[in-house]
C-alpha cells in the first residue's frame, strides 16, 4: 500500500498472471545497496535484483544517462542507426573476445540469437549440447535448452535439437557429440542450477574438443558475466575464448537490454534478415549499459568483486562451521551460495521479513548476488541476520 492508498499488491494479485508466487515484499525506493519498502522500512539488497542491480540501485551514473538519452530519443527502431547503440557495442567489443554484437532485450533473447547463429552456421547441423542443471531462459528455444525437467514441464512438445549431459564431465559430452552436432553451450558458472562453477580442466577441455570437432562454444554469461565473478568475463579465468557469449541482466544498469558476441567467423553468417528485434539496442537502454560498462571499468569493480567475494566466502564457511543445517559453501567472486541440508524458502523469506534480501533456487541452495559495490561491513550485517535465522530454524527443526 502506498501512502495516497493504494494497494498495488492487491491489484498485482487481482490483474496480473500469477507466474511468480509468494512476494513477501514490496519495494518502492532504491539507492546503492539499500531497497525501502512503501511503509519506509529498509532493506539490505544481496541480491541486486537477481544479479541486474550491479552498480547498486540508481547509481547516479546510470541515472544520469537514462535522464539524458530520454530527452533526446527514446526510441527509434533498427531501421535507423543510433549512437547509443553503437557505442556501446564498441565498448564491448574492445573489452572482449568477440569482433560483432547483437542487441536484444533479454537473456532468454540473447540466447535464442546465440542458438540461431549457431544453426545458421551449422548449415544443416543444427545439435546443441548443453549441461544438467543449466538455465537459458524461458521461451520455447530456451526452455527445451535448459537442462532442468521443472522448467520444461507442460510445454511439451519441445523443439528437436538439444541434448543434456551431467556438467564438468568432459567425457559425457565427447560421447553424445553425432553427425548434427553444432555446438557446445554452458554457464562458466551455473546460477539458476544452485551455484555451480565450472571447473577449469572442463572448460579448457571443452575449448579443446570443439576445437577438434569443429563446434562452437557458447558461454551464457548472463548472469556471471560483467564483472561478477571477479573479472570482466567468466572466460578470463580460463585462459580461454567462445565463439559466442551471451550477455543479459546487469548489461543494461536495470533497464531490459541482452546481447549475443561473436567472432567474425561466427557472425558473419547473419545477413540482412536473419534476425532483429524491434526494442533491441533501445538507445536508453544502451546509454545506461555504457554509463554500467564504464564505471565497472573505470571503478575496476571485477577485481574488487574478486576480494569482497572472497571475503563473503569466508564469512560463509565460518558461519557453516556454526551450523549443520550448512552443507556447502561455493561459487566465484560475488556469485555465492550455500547449500542447505533443508528447503530454504522460508528461510529466505524470514531473513527478507528482517531486512535482507537474499534468493533460494533449486530448493535448497540460498543464493548471494549482491552489487559488486556492496561492502565488508555490509556482508557481516546480511551474515548476522542469516545465521540469527539459521538458528532459530535449526532450534524448531
Ligand atoms: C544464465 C542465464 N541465462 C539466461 C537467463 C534468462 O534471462 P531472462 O530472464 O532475462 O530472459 C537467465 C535468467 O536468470 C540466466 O541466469
């Protein structure tokens, strides 16, 4: 309820589809890391609106650009050049390993480019082998992409041309590789999937296979990507380069904006009609992608993303060493979570009733995506109010 009286929880649950469940609550103002609710209570935000929030809420930057781009063009459509667009592809492109960029509006949009690029280049060969507990989105492409059977269930039938096999094993992707295999698609670091990291000899060893086999490689750094994981691409800590990644959430500063990357060799297979996108590259939406790029580059926020996430780590395997209901501690930079030898939901929503935001996935993982600008002191408070929580369930359990 706001202040003039409305009650826009009540009318979200009368009008709109009711495809995400329990809200617990309501947010109405943000800044930096901190989120305030319609009756002005505060919230530290360790989720950053599933990884998209990365600077914090309305950084002045983002604000900024938004506010310019809107008083000079809002939209204009692909039938026509724009410099938002353009410059930020150039940025991306200077800090990456890719030579071309599409814009789109989502992650499961930068998917479905990256899926029908890889088609197109295919010429006939058309598989894409992906990874169990993966997570690329939730249109049709991108459902029968994901390698989890919930995401899938009562859309059948699904489209031909994707095979799942258990992630970090090497061997299990050499095997299913047949006649029409086209490419190789994973997250470096799984989110929806519970917070699973890719291991090196994977990555470097799937470069390698389809390097021999003549398939690309598709990194979904969707949610990992741009700094998160403590450098600019997850790819970086491998040594390695895609022929394709994918980008979406942070990407654009909280406004809708995805890009597929690819090398020339790659991109060039799409011509004048192969695909488009009447928002893709929205000049706002890109001005506040650049304004994002360029502090998570001036401010060199990878690196300090690296040394908090390492010392939220550690926080967390103190605070599992107190807890048995704490079965593992695991991910890469500011991508965390821990898993629980329980369900986690309500614990989530407990800690969210006290004051700190914080995600469970797959049933029993809670997940910490907090902006890369989010503090020491900050993760000691969300970390105390955890374990105050933990406590109490574990005494009632
Ligand atoms: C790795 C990954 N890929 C794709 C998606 C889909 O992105 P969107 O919800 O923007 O379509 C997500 C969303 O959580 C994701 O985490």
């Amino acid at each position: 309820m706001t202040p003039d009286g409305v009650d826009f929880e009540k009318l979200s649950n009368d009008f709109l589809m009711n495809t995400y469940g329990e809200r617990v609550i309501s947010i109405v103002r943000g800044k930096g890391t901190k989120v305030w609710d319609s009756h002005g209570k505060e919230y530290l935000d360790l989720i950053a609106g599933i990884a998209v929030s990365t600077l914090g809420h309305c950084h002045p930057e983002i604000v900024d650009a938004i506010r310019k781009q809107a008083e000079i063009l809002i939209h204009a459509s692909n039938l026509y050049y724009t410099r938002p667009q353009a410059e930020l592809g150039k940025k991306l492109i200077e800090n990456s390993f890719a030579d071309k960029v599409f814009f789109c509006n989502s992650g499961a949009e930068a998917n479905e480019a990256a899926i029908k690029l890889s088609r197109k280049f295919g010429n006939g060969k058309y598989e894409i082998i992906t990874m169990e507990g993966s997570f690329h989105g939730r249109t049709i492409v991108t459902l029968t992409a994901t390698g989890q059977e919930k995401i899938k269930k009562g859309f059948a039938p699904l489209i031909p041309g994707f095979k799942h096999v258990p992630f970090n094993d090497l061997s299990a992707v050499e095997k299913v590789i047949g006649d029409k295999t086209i490419a190789v698609m994973i997250e470096p670091v799984q989110g929806e999937g519970g917070v699973r990291a890719a291991e090196a000899e994977f990555i470097v060893g799937l470069r390698r296979l389809c390097d021999e086999r003549n398939l690309l490689l598709i990194l979904d750094e969707i949610q990992c990507g741009l700094g998160r994981t403590g450098k600019l691409f997850a790819y970086e800590h491998y040594g390695i380069e895609p022929d394709i990644m994918t980008l979406a959430k942070p990407l654009g500063g909280g406004l809708p904006l995805g890009a597929a990357l690819a090398t020339e060799r790659v991109s060039e297979v799409f011509t004048p009609g192969s695909h488009a996108s009447t928002f893709g590259g929205n000049p706002v939406a890109c001005s506040a992608g650049a304004a994002t790029l360029e502090v998570i580059l001036k401010e060199n926020l990878a690196e300090r993303a690296k040394t908090t996430g390492k010392y939220l780590f550690e926080k967390l395997c103190r605070l599992k060493e107190k807890h048995n209901l704490i079965s593992d501690v695991r991910g890469k930079g500011l991508m965390v979570g821990i898993e629980l030898n329980t369900p986690c939901k309500e614990i989530v929503k407990e800690c969210a009733l006290r004051g700190v935001l914080l995600n469970c996935t797959v049933e029993t993982v809670i997940r910490f995506l907090p902006p890369l600008i989010v503090t020491e002191e900050e993760i000691d408070a969300g970390i105390k109010v955890l374990g105050e929580v933990l406590n109490e369930f574990n005494l009632h359990s």
